[in-house]
C-alpha cells in the first residue's frame, strides 16, 4: 500500500518542501499547488522532469527539500478520512498490510507514528536516504523479497499514481487506483491498474 495519496493526504507538506528547494535556486512559487505533480513520484525525478534540473542539482535540491521536510513539513500531513476504520478492519479480517512508499522508511515510521497507524502495517517499506532504492518498483520488490511473499496472486497494491500501478505490474501483481489523491482516472488507466476506486468505501468493497 502506498503513502501520499493513499493513507494521508501530504499536500502541504510536500508542496512547501519543494517550494523551499526550489528557492534555493532562485526559483519562486507562490502557489503551492502547482507543484502538486511532485506528491507521489521519487523526488529527483520530478526535479529532473518538471525543473529540467541535471542529476546534481536534483540531488542538491533533494537535500534542500529534507532540511524543511524533516523539522517541519513531515507534520503538515494528515490522514483521509475513514482510512484509519479501513486499516482496522482489514487487519480484523486477518489481512496483512505493507507499506511501499517512495519516502524514506525513516520519514514514513515517523508520519504513521504520528498518526498513531504504524501498527496496522506488518511491515514499512520505503527508499533509502542514498538513493540506493528509489523507483516504487524497487520498493515493491524489496517489499516482495524481504517479506518472503511467493504467492503473488494474494498480493495487491493499492495507490493514487502511475508509478504505483506500474511498480506493481513490473513485479507481477495486481493493483487499485485511488482517485480520492493525486492520480486521475486516465493516468491509472493507462498505467494499467487492474481496477480503480474512487473513494475508501469502494475500496473496502473491492478487497
């Protein structure tokens, strides 16, 4: 299961995270929410993608977006309503859930912590501060490995974005789009999602 967009909702945490790397290269945004498209994707990516940044600007401006995110930004975060009932009773029905999140596992514990959910996940699987493991493809099959899940058909990903849908197929399993966060309709469709919700009660029904 995904993080942004999927169990909290990161906006402004994000956004304002990014909006202070951004400034340290002179680059103002005075409206947040046009950088919305970075919630989801590995950051040096978007930086690479949306800033045409080269890969050592990208890597600067990743630094520059975890001195706000990790004092302040973390916290400007706060969970969908009706996700904390859906973790409860999936757990209840005996099933395991498992984080694979772009974030580094150090900010994730730290944000389900917060919330008080870190013990609806069996396991938190996240990047590595060192980029060593970044893409969600590689989180899902570090996921996958460590976890020791043979059984492909009785796993799922669930998440908001593209990269959720296609790190899932890359690694043989199914997934749900949500479009309650940041992914539309099209983008999930066309990443190849094996079904998409629009809501947390759908959700639930489709598990």
């Amino acid at each position: 299961m995904d993080l942004d967009g999927t169990v909290t909702d990161p906006m402004f945490g994000i956004t304002s995270s990014v909006q202070y790397a951004l400034s340290h290269f002179g680059i103002i945004v005075s409206n947040i929410e046009e950088l919305c498209p970075f919630i989801g994707p590995p950051l040096k990516d978007s930086f690479k993608e949306f800033y045409h940044f080269t890969e050592e600007q990208s890597e600067e401006a990743l630094q520059k977006y975890r001195e706000y995110f990790s004092i302040k930004g973390i916290f400007e975060n706060e969970v969908y309503e009706g996700m904390e009932e859906f973790l409860k009773f999936q757990t209840q029905q005996g099933k395991k859930i498992m984080l694979a999140t772009s974030k580094p596992v150090v900010f994730a514990k730290q944000i389900l912590e917060h919330f008080n959910l870190i013990g609806y996940f069996s396991f938190i699987g996240g990047s590595t501060l060192d980029g060593s493991r970044s893409s969600k493809a590689d989180v899902i099959r570090y996921v996958l490995e460590t976890q020791h899940l043979m059984d492909l058909s009785k796993v799922l990903m669930i998440g908001d974005r593209k990269h959720d849908i296609e790190g899932a197929r890359k690694n043989g399993i199914d997934s749900v789009g949500v479009l309650y966060g940041y992914g539309d309709e099209a983008e999930l469709r066309l990443a190849g999602a094996n079904c998409i919700v629009a809501n947390i009660a759908e959700l639930a029904s489709v598990i």
